[in-house]
C-alpha cells in the first residue's frame, strides 16, 4: 500500500480552511485568590520589568523597541545561481499572483511543486537546466487556461496576468 501525498495535503488544506472558518476561542479567567502576594502565595513577590526579558535562547530573534512603525527585515535565503536571478523573480511573481486566483486543488498542488522545483535547481551549485524547463512547462500549463479564459471566474485581469506571467516565464531562462 503507498501513501497519496497529494491526497493528504488536499484534505489538510481543506480542514484548514474548515478550522479558518471556525475558530476556536477559549475565555480564560485568573482566580483572584491566587494571585500572587495573596494569602494563597503569600511568600511570592511581584516584578515589574519595564522592557524586554528573553528567557532562553533567542538566536534568530528580532526585536524592534519604540520604531514608529518603521519595518525590519530580515532576509534568510539560497544564493540564486549566477543568470538564473529573472528567472527566480519571475516564479516569486507568479506564485504570488497564483495565491489571488481561483485553482483547482491539483492544480495549485502541482504549481507549488513546480516553483519548488525551479527554486531548488536555481538555488543549486549546479542548477540543471533540464529540471528547470520540465518545472516551467508544468507551471506555465497550471497558467494557461487562465490566461485563456477557460478557467472558472476568470476575470479578465487575472487573463491578462497570466498572460504576463508566462512570457515572464519564457523570457528569463
């Protein structure tokens, strides 16, 4: 007996979107008797720290105090191999745009698998040029009946970006 893989991340995401759906909220209420310096912890003291304490190991952390708002970042990610750069952005594009248009659950499994795909290779010592173009045909398949308008509720917005997106595609490798 084999397991289906998609199988099951087809069930995850739908019980996902259940649970979304759904959440689950628990009140919670702190018993007045046992707060500490009560008569129940009557050895217990009160700290009041005025700023950060980390207990236990923050490595990776960040921590921004009194930014106004300001964004920090921080960037951990694969080298992308030297001339693969556009093709790289061009699936980081296409997978952002795929999140906002209505897919069948194979086919956003498979684009996933894809861009995976592509990202792996292009992040690679040695990125193999013929993973990368199986890869793109897959995902350049998941977009065109979008951009053809044969996909269900398709706006022609989402056409044109499909459209945009796999000449991105065909042009960056």
């Amino acid at each position: 007996m084999t397991i289906n893989k998609r199988e099951i991340a087809r069930m995850m995401r739908d019980m996902q979107k259940e649970f979304n759906k759904h959440p689950i909220r628990v009140p919670i209420e702190a018993d007045p008797q046992l707060q500490p310096g009560s008569n129940a912890f009557p050895n217990t003291t009160i700290n009041n720290n005025f700023g950060v304490i980390f207990h236990g190991n923050a490595d990776g952390a960040q921590v921004a105090l009194n930014n106004s708002g300001e964004i920090n970042q921080q960037h951990h990610g694969d080298q992308v191999a030297h001339g693969y750069e556009p093709l790289a952005q061009a699936v980081a594009l296409v997978m952002e745009g795929l999140a906002k248009v209505e897919l069948t659950d194979d086919d956003r499994h498979d684009a996933e698998e894809a861009a995976a795909e592509i990202v792996a290779e292009v992040t690679a010592e040695q990125p193999d040029p013929g993973k990368i173009r199986r890869a793109m045909k897959v995902l350049k398949g998941v977009l065109a009946p979008i951009g053809a308008g044969l996909a269900t509720a398709t706006s022609a917005e989402a056409q044109e970006w499909a459209r945009t997106a796999i000449d991105q595609l065909g042009s960056a490798l």
